[in-house]
C-alpha cells in the first residue's frame, strides 16, 4: 500500500529537474503497469497497511486515477514546449494524484474527509495557474465555496459519529445504522455538490470552461467520482433512513438530467456541451446510488469508471481542435471531415461510446442502472426513456455540428494530429471497451 505512495513522493524531486517532463510520464505509466499486475481478492480489502487499504472500488478509481494523471501530462505538451511553468505543472499532479491515492485507500473517515478536500487545492491551482480567460478566478471561487459550503457538514456529521462509535474505521460502520435527519443531510450533502447533482451542478460549467485541459481531464475523470466514492460508502450506515428519505434526490437527479440533456443542445462551445453531458450521467449515477440496491451500485460503480475514460477523452478531442482554431465555438469548428478525416474517427468512436453504443462499458453502466432503478419504482422509465434518447441526440448534434458543414476558411493554415494525440486519444478509448471483456471483476464483487 505505502510502496506506491512513496514511489509518488520520489517523484516529486524528479518533477523539478529540468527536461524531466516525458521521465516523469513514463514513471506514472510504470507505475500503473505495477498497480495492474497486484494479486486482488475482490471480495474482501487487502493489502492493508497504516490505515490504508482497498476493496474493488478503490482499486479500481485509483488506477483510474493514475492512468488519467500520465494522460494529462501527455494532452499538456504545449506547456513544455512554451516553458510555461511545466515544472511547476509535474509538482501539481503528482501532488493531486496523491491525495486522490489516499482518498480512495483511506479506511479513516475523518482522514478520507481530510484528502477529499485536500484535493481541492491542487485542482484549483491548475484552473487558476493554468486556465485560459480571466473568468478563471470566478470559476475557482465557484468551485472553491460550493464544495467548502457543503463539506462543513460532513464534518460536524464524521465528529458525531466519533462520537457514539469510538471508532473512524469504515470497515466496521456496517454494523451501525443511523436513522437521524440531520445526520443524514450533512452526510451526503457534500458528495451530491461534488457529483454534482442538478440545482448544485453551477460550478461544474463553469470550471470546465475556464480549466486548461489537464484540469478538464481531471474534473471530469476523478474529481466528480469522488462524491459517488463517498455516497457508496456512507450509504452502509444510513441504510434504515435512506429507505425513506432517497426517493428525494432520485426525483431531483432524474428530471435534473433530462433538462441538463436538453440544455446539452443550446451549447455553442464544446467544452461546456460535454461538461453538461457529465452533469447528465452523473445524475443516472446518484438515482443508481440512491435506490440502494445490487444494480444500481455496480452500475454507478461501472460508469464511474467508463465516464471518465469516455469524458477525459472527448475533452482531449475538443482540445485538438482549440489548439488547432484557436476558438472552441462549434460555429467555428465546422466541416472538420474534410481536415482531419482520421481524427473524425475518433470524434466518432468517443461519442458513440458516451450514448453508450456496445461494446463500451458506458452500455453495462448504463443498463445496470436502468434495471436499479425501474426496479425501485416503474414510473422513473419515463425520465430514462428522455435521458438516454436525448444523451444519443447531443452526441449526434456534437458530433454532426463540427464534423459536417462548410469549413471556415482559416481552416487551411492547420496540420494535422500528430501520433502523441493519437496515441493519448488510443489510451482513452482502448480500456473503455476493453474492459468489457472482464466485466465480472465489476460485476461480481458485492
């Protein structure tokens, strides 16, 4: 356990030397080849050591984690070539990739508490450090307080449950059950802002469009399943009230997606058009969650996982293309067929994977949790029936839009992608269907 956190703290050195930028990828690709070859028992944590451990859940987010980190250092590489601040850049994610370590092993509440906010900072300071308009600090700020604002609770909750229990492991919180209203709220608050849930989902836009890529990647990736990682974990010990109360934010988190996916298709700008389409599958994650039942945790479980593959990936995309335009304006990004056929491909590949065509994984998510949640009641049909037609709908228009159409005339002064991107785009969408093949590891857990 403590091996791969002092393999990242040796890194950290290395992230200062100069010309160190691709030493310091390739340590993070090694690093993710070793975590992938541990013996794993699926069913119980292992490898337990200094208050640290995994079961399946965290195993599977932290290499997750680790292979987004290595990815955004290879969308980044116009930060090396400009010399703009790349060092400073490396220290940055491989600070962030260490608390999101520690969040995901941690078995302390109080210290998983502790690194998930901790977290928050590095991320701020790439959107802040790095990010492209001015609009930036408003943006972090936003992030900053809507995360802050609802994590209070949760720690006033974590102290109570100190409190009665004695105890902060939570391993052994399977064997209370709370049944207290407040308790209960401040809890699960702060994990419904960071997913985020519809009414408290404004910051996520907003810190998309301001976020240079490796922030997006991160965001998207690893930041938002954080919250789902919290909510299955706390939802052991507010089984007895969840059975009453949960309907609440399934009703809030059904009918939130089907309007963030119909404002899906009032975007201009591509980056805010996929940053709603993470608030639209993150919001079938939190119903999943909330039914509480066999389904519906796999399935969040799955897509946690395949959305942020599939997400990272369509932000890489619409990167290439800001990189290339200069604008992320889908009125500017038009006729891109006619330019970089291969590269439409791709667009290709990855929109179908986030309307969740076979083989990807996102159609195992998304099918187990159809089947939690129509199983808990056969009136949410209605709203799935919308959100998965409306999901296709914006892909295809995301799609169609900047694919087709008369190219804007500035178009011809742009190369083509280079193998780095391909590769970058390879490594996204690769694991994403892929892993279908072991889909029992996902599956068989419980």
């Amino acid at each position: 356990m403590m091996k791969f956190f002092m393999m990242l703290m040796f890194m950290m050195p290395l992230c200062l030397k100069k010309n160190m930028f691709w030493m310091v990828q390739n340590m993070l690709v090694l690093m993710s080849m070793m975590f992938m070859i541990l013996t794993k028992n699926i069913i119980i944590y292992w490898n337990l050591s200094y208050m640290l451990g995994w079961d399946m859940i965290s195993y599977g987010l932290i290499l997750l984690s680790i292979w987004i980190s290595f990815l955004m250092i290879m969308a980044s590489e116009s930060l090396f070539k400009g010399k703009f601040y790349d060092n400073f850049f490396l220290l940055n994610v491989i600070v962030l990739l260490m608390f999101l370590y520690l969040t995901f092993s941690m078995l302390n509440l109080f210290l998983f508490y502790l690194f998930f906010e901790a977290s928050l900072i590095p991320t701020l300071m790439l959107i802040i450090g790095w990010g492209y308009q001015p609009e930036r600090i408003q943006a972090g700020l936003y992030l900053l307080f809507y995360t802050l604002f609802a994590s209070l609770p949760l720690l006033m909750g974590i102290f109570y449950i100190y409190n009665n229990m004695n105890c902060m492991m939570m391993y052994f919180m399977k064997f209370y059950n709370y049944s207290f209203m407040y308790l209960y709220i401040s809890l699960i608050l702060a994990f419904l802002v960071k997913m985020p849930m519809y009414f408290v989902h404004l910051w996520l836009p907003k810190a998309h469009v301001e976020a240079p890529i490796s922030g997006s990647m991160i965001l998207a990736a690893i930041m938002l399943k954080l919250g789902g990682y919290g909510l299955l974990r706390v939802m052991i010990i507010l089984q007895k009230i969840g059975l009453q109360m949960n309907f609440i934010w399934v009703i809030i988190s059904l009918i939130g997606g089907f309007y963030i996916s119909l404002k899906c298709f009032c975007q201009i700008d591509m980056k805010s058009l996929i940053a709603y389409s993470s608030v639209c599958h993150m919001s079938i994650v939190i119903g999943g969650i909330m039914t509480m039942n066999y389904w519906g945790f796999i399935g969040s479980y799955i897509l946690m996982i395949s959305h942020g593959l599939c997400s990272s990936g369509m932000f890489c995309l619409s990167n290439l293309n800001y990189e290339r335009l200069s604008s992320r304006s889908l009125f500017m990004n038009k006729g891109l067929l006619n330019f970089m056929p291969s590269l439409s491909l791709w667009w290709f590949l990855l929109l179908s994977s986030n309307m969740a065509a076979p083989p990807s994984l996102n159609l195992v998510g998304e099918i187990s949790l159809i089947n939690s949640l129509v199983g808990w009641s056969w009136w949410t049909m209605i709203t799935l029936m919308m959100i998965s037609f409306f999901s296709a709908g914006y892909s295809l228009y995301l799609y169609s839009f900047t694919q087709h159409g008369k190219y804007n005339i500035g178009m011809y002064s742009f190369y083509g992608g280079v193998s780095r991107e391909y590769l970058m785009l390879m490594l996204h969408w690769l694991p994403l269907n892929m892993l279908v093949l072991k889909i029992d590891y996902s599956m068989l857990w419980f």
